[in-house]
C-alpha cells in the first residue's frame, strides 16, 4: 500500500535541500534545473563521469530522507 505522503512543494524541496553538501546540491541543480547529463555536469565540474553519478545518487538519496524526516513527528524517530 501506498504511504499517504504530504505533497511535496517547492518549500519543502528548499528546506531539504540546505541539509546537501555544496557539491550534491550543486549536481542535483545541475542535473534537475539545467537538465545536463552526467558526462556534462563532469566536464562542468571537472570530474569523472562516474563521479558525476556518485554524487547524484548520494543527493537524492539524501534529500529522499530529508522530505521523509520533514513527514513524521519527532517521537517517531525511536
């Protein structure tokens, strides 16, 4: 069954995102504003492309837990 999550705006994205280390929020603004692929946000950075993906992944990843905390109550954490 599908979680009843609250949507997720614009705000809430911002809110998580201020938890990202510069370099991931730097991929993912890159990857989800500017659209570029990998091997572009490589050659922008000047890393490897397989970097580029490591970073992004680990954002997401982040900024997927950051919304989750946002959604549940502080005493749920135990």
């Amino acid at each position: 069954m599908a979680r009843d999550r609250p949507p997720i705006t614009p705000a809430r994205i911002e809110k998580a995102a201020k938890g990202l280390r510069p370099n991931e929020r730097e991929v993912l603004v890159l990857s989800a504003r500017e659209r570029l692929s990998n091997a572009e946000i490589a050659s922008w950075l000047g890393i490897s492309p397989e970097a580029a993906e490591r970073l992004l992944a680990r954002a997401l990843n982040r900024l997927d837990r950051a919304l989750a905390r946002q959604e549940r109550p502080w005493w749920r954490f135990w």
